[in-house]
C-alpha cells in the first residue's frame, strides 16, 4: 500500500523499524551491544549510528538508532564522545 504525503510517496510495504518483541532477543541484543563496544577502538568509538548499523545486520532487521541509545543508556554505557579517551 502506498500513501501520497506532501513530499512524495511513501512505500508502506517497507518495516522502518522492527518492534523486538522477545525477552530473549532483547537480552541478546544487549549482549551483543555491550561485547562490541567492550571491543571497540577506544581512540575511534562508535557512534550510535554505526551502532545501530552493526545491530541491524547482526539481527537481520532495521533497527532504530534511539533504540540502541535507549539499550546503552540502560547498561550504562556512555555516548562515543565520552568513551574516547
């Protein structure tokens, strides 16, 4: 189905973003976040953005860059700029 805003057409065929649903792939996506930026080069951090890039192909699904802030924030974890050193 597509809908014509403004702007142009808007495909919404498309998922923008993935909904995780399970108690499991949450856990496993911190995880997962948390053993990257543990590994990360600490002079060149990762932004959140190329977080969420990571994430997105290690789960095989969009993900939204406001939810991996919201899963680093919960761990603790700060902000690339604050985790250069």
């Amino acid at each position: 189905m597509t809908k014509r805003p403004k702007h142009g057409f808007v495909n919404l065929d498309i998922p923008i973003v993935t909904v995780i649903k399970s108690k499991k792939e949450k856990e496993d996506l911190k995880q997962k976040l948390h053993q990257i930026i543990s590994t990360e080069n600490t002079q060149h951090p990762y932004s959140d953005a190329q977080l969420t890039e990571i994430l997105s192909q290690y789960c095989g699904r969009p993900l939204s860059r406001r939810l991996i802030q919201k899963y680093r924030t919960l761990l603790h974890i700060a902000n690339s700029y604050e985790r250069r050193y």
